[in-house]
C-alpha cells in the first residue's frame, strides 16, 4: 500500500513583510521569465504575495493549505491580459517557496 504524501510545513514567520515582499519580487521575476514581461505580471505577483501574506499571519504553515487559497482567491483575478492562470501562478508560488527551503520541487527530496 502507497503512503501518504506528508505535508510540508514551513518554518515559523520571522519577518511575514520580507518573506511577502520576497515572494513577490521572486514571482514577478519568474512570470516575466516565463513568457514576456508585461505589466499584469507585477499585479498577480502582488496579490498572489497578499494572500500569501495574510495566511501567514493567519497561522497558517501548511504548503499545500497555502497553495489553495492562492488558488482559490486569484480565481477572482482577471487574467485576460496575462498567458498565466491562477493554477500557474499557485504552482509556480509553490516552487519558488520549495526551492528556498532547499527541496527539489520535481520529486520532493531535500
């Protein structure tokens, strides 16, 4: 019988602003790199840290309980002027965050 994928929790907040402010400075750069730059990239990056941010403050440390409400609150922005979608952009939010802990985003090992 498979086990269950366990969960992947981050370490507690140190400074919530400077890991936002990471996030959105990482995302913007990889949307930009992904495809082209365009100016819609800096506005998903921003409310995609956002979220990230209040769930942060919310307690919340759980990667995958991140991920969906990333998911779920960029579901209401409007991405007609963006290649990305809100399944990208949480996706790419959750290997950024993995390649900062230093786990390989591919196969989930350290």
């Amino acid at each position: 019988m498979s086990e269950p994928i366990r969960p992947i929790i981050l370490p507690p907040v140190q400074d919530s602003e400077q890991e936002a402010r990471w996030l959105q400075v990482s995302l913007h750069q990889w949307l930009d790199q992904e495809f082209i730059p365009e100016p819609v990239n800096q506005k998903i990056a921003q409310q995609a840290s956002q979220v990230y941010l209040r769930q942060r403050l919310e307690g919340e440390s759980d990667l995958g309980a991140l991920v969906v409400a990333i998911l779920t609150e960029m579901k209401g922005f409007d991405f007609s002027q963006s290649f990305f979608s809100e399944f990208a952009v949480a996706n790419a939010v959750s290997d950024l965050i993995l390649e900062s802990l230093g786990v390989d985003h591919c196969c989930g090992q350290s």
